[in-house]
C-alpha cells in the first residue's frame, strides 16, 4: 500500500480508500464489517462515510468495524460530513455520529455537499466555520474538510479560504477538464485530496471500449481507471466504494501490482481522451467560458451540469432515471432549469464534442 501526507496535517492516509455507500447487503453487519476488516488488513487506513448512506446503517456498520479494528490492533482514520450550517443543528448532527461510529474524536469532518457559491455563502451566514473550529478546539473534530462537486473557478474560489485542510471532490477518467482549477488551489493551499467516483459510478468498468486511452497491456480497465488517478501527485486518496470481497481483492491487486505512468503517459493519456468520447460531454466547459458566471450560460442555464446528467442517460446501466437522478443527487438542480435554454447555440459553436446541446436540454425538460 501507498501512503500519503495529507496535506499539512500530518496523517500519512492510504492512496486507496474505502468509501461506504455501495455495500452490497447493508442489512448484514458482519458482512459489511468482515468487507471493511480485511480492507484494514490489506492497508487501507481511511474509511469514509455519512449520514445518508443507507440512512444511518453505514455510519453503523463503520462504528461496529472500527471497534474490531481497534481489537486487532488496525489503524485506521475516520471520515464523514453533515449537511447542516447552524452550530445546534451541526452539534445534533455530531453527537448521534459519534455514538454511531463509536469513536471519541472524528479525524476528518467535511462540510457536506457545496454545491454552489450562493450556498457557500449562506452557510457561512450561518456559522459554519466558526462553529467546526470550536468543535477542532473541543477536540470533537481533528481536521475541517470541505465536500464539493464546484468545478473550474468555482471550486478554487472555495478552496482558496483560508480553514479547510482538506477537500472531497468527484474526479475520474471522464470528468478531469473539470478540476484543474481545483488542483491548482490545493497545491497552492497545500490541502489534502480525496476523490470520490473514481469509476464514474460504475460507468467505466461497464464501458471498457470507451477508455482504451486510460488501459493498459494486462490490465483491467478498472485498475487503468485507478491507476490513473494514482498518477495524480495532488490526490492523496482515491474512494472506492466496494460492494464484494472480490472487488475488494481486485482493487487490492491493483494497487499491489501498480506501476506509475510517467508525466508525459499521463498527460497524453488526458489528450487522447477527447477522441475516445464521441457524444460523451467531457466538462471542458467550453460552452460557458464566454461567460464568467462559473457554469451557467448567459440565459442562467448549467449547461455543463445538464450535459453531465445527459452523460448518465448514455452510459448508466442501472438507474431508471439517470438523468433525474444525477441532477437530484449529484448536482441538486432541478430539470426545469433547462427549459430556460433559447436555442441561441453559442454553447454548441464552442462545444470541443460537437454535442447537439439544444436538442438535448430539450429532451431534458
């Protein structure tokens, strides 16, 4: 296993990391305890979750694994996050979580799911910050984290205040246009990064002929899409979310087996993606640059946010409503925000895809 400062904090956390919303039976414990005990075993030291996956029974289940990892003598770091901003509203939330995690101190507490500035804002309006550094003084906290799925300036504009140690973003072999502005400020901030859907929920590995630009001879697409992002010097750990003891084991091999890429593979690795994704927005984000408004275009349309949940129509397997779903879940926006879209297509003259970007916001509402 690979370790890696996170950040400025001091913790040496594993490259890969264990993320606990997609167990397969949640409603077998010792199953999802067994799942998580041999991933410490097999060195996996950060273990993410939060309210809301499967309700509360995954902060349940990691409170049951961390007491076994504690009796074999496994390290391990704690990780989850809330969406509340008011400081009775946030200590509510923290109480029940350590009594569900049965630990004293959470290692690394993430304000949750920041998915605009505005909202950012009124957050702060509320609080927030004040009220995670006097659970860090309290000792309730260890690290104050931020989860976001901002992108471009948006996210380095977050990024750039000045109390976060570390930051949860969504990165994978689809979507890296969308995030360098986030590299570039956690360099500058000497932040921690993890990054959650590596696999593009599931979407990659269901779709190898569309990454041949990422695999390698001998490899599965899987562990080219992981190494991947390994080759990243920012990331400090990648989530996987494992269902089975054989997932578990491949990825396990994966890492075992992991031969870096040099700077040069990697970043012709990026260039070839563009080719290989015919259809397929990639988040460049072309289509708004024109107007500085983070990813709305100049009739306040997220065009890019709108193509991404298009992406999951394309590629999803296994969601009767990708598209609901992903703007919903993923970005919280609603469908009827496309419906503001007045065919002037600027956004299509700009697309790098040459995506019929109209017809599909149409679709949409």
């Amino acid at each position: 296993m690979i370790y890696k400062e996170y950040g400025q904090t001091g913790k040496k956390v594993s490259l890969l990391g264990f993320g606990g919303m997609r167990f397969k039976n949640i409603d077998d414990h010792d199953e999802c305890v067994n799942l998580m005990v041999t991933a410490a075993k097999g060195g996996i030291n950060y273990f993410d979750t939060a309210p809301g996956y499967f309700g509360i029974e995954s902060e349940i289940v990691f409170g049951k694994a961390f007491t076994q990892m504690r009796k074999l003598g496994l390290p391990y770091f704690s990780a989850t996050k809330t969406f509340k901003s008011t400081e009775s509203e946030v200590r509510s939330d923290i109480e029940a979580q350590l009594k569900r995690l049965n630990i004293e101190s959470i290692d690394f507490y993430h304000i949750w799911c920041v998915n605009s500035l505005e909202n950012w804002e009124n957050r702060k309006k509320d609080g927030i910050i004040q009220t995670f550094q006097k659970l860090k003084e309290e000792g309730l906290i260890k690290h104050i984290c931020i989860s976001s799925h901002l992108t471009k300036n948006d996210i380095k504009e977050l990024l750039m205040e000045d109390v976060f140690e570390g930051v949860l973003f969504g990165y994978s072999a689809i979507n890296f246009n969308a995030r360098q502005e986030a590299f570039d400020a956690i360099k500058e901030k000497k932040l921690g990064a993890v990054v959650m859907n590596p696999l593009s929920g599931g979407v990659i590995p269901a779709h190898p002929e569309l990454f041949g630009f990422i695999q390698r001879d001998g490899e599965s697409v899987t562990t080219s899409a992981l190494s991947f992002l390994w080759d990243h010097p920012e990331i400090t750990n990648t989530l996987v979310g494992f269902e089975t003891l054989e997932q578990l084991n491949e990825v396990l091999d994966a890492m075992k087996n992991y031969k870096p890429r040099t700077k040069e593979e990697l970043e012709k690795a990026k260039v070839m993606a563009g080719a290989s994704f015919e259809g397929i927005c990639t988040f460049c984000g072309y289509c708004v640059a024109d107007n500085g408004s983070g990813n709305m275009c100049h009739e306040g349309v997220p065009i890019p946010l709108f193509m991404d949940a298009y992406n999951q129509k394309l590629l999803s397997k296994e969601s009767k409503d990708p598209i609901g779903d992903r703007l919903k879940w993923h970005w919280n926006i609603d469908k009827s925000l496309a419906a503001k879209c007045t065919s002037c297509r600027l956004c299509e003259k700009a697309c790098t895809q040459h995506i019929d970007i109209v017809k599909r916001l149409k679709e949409i509402t």
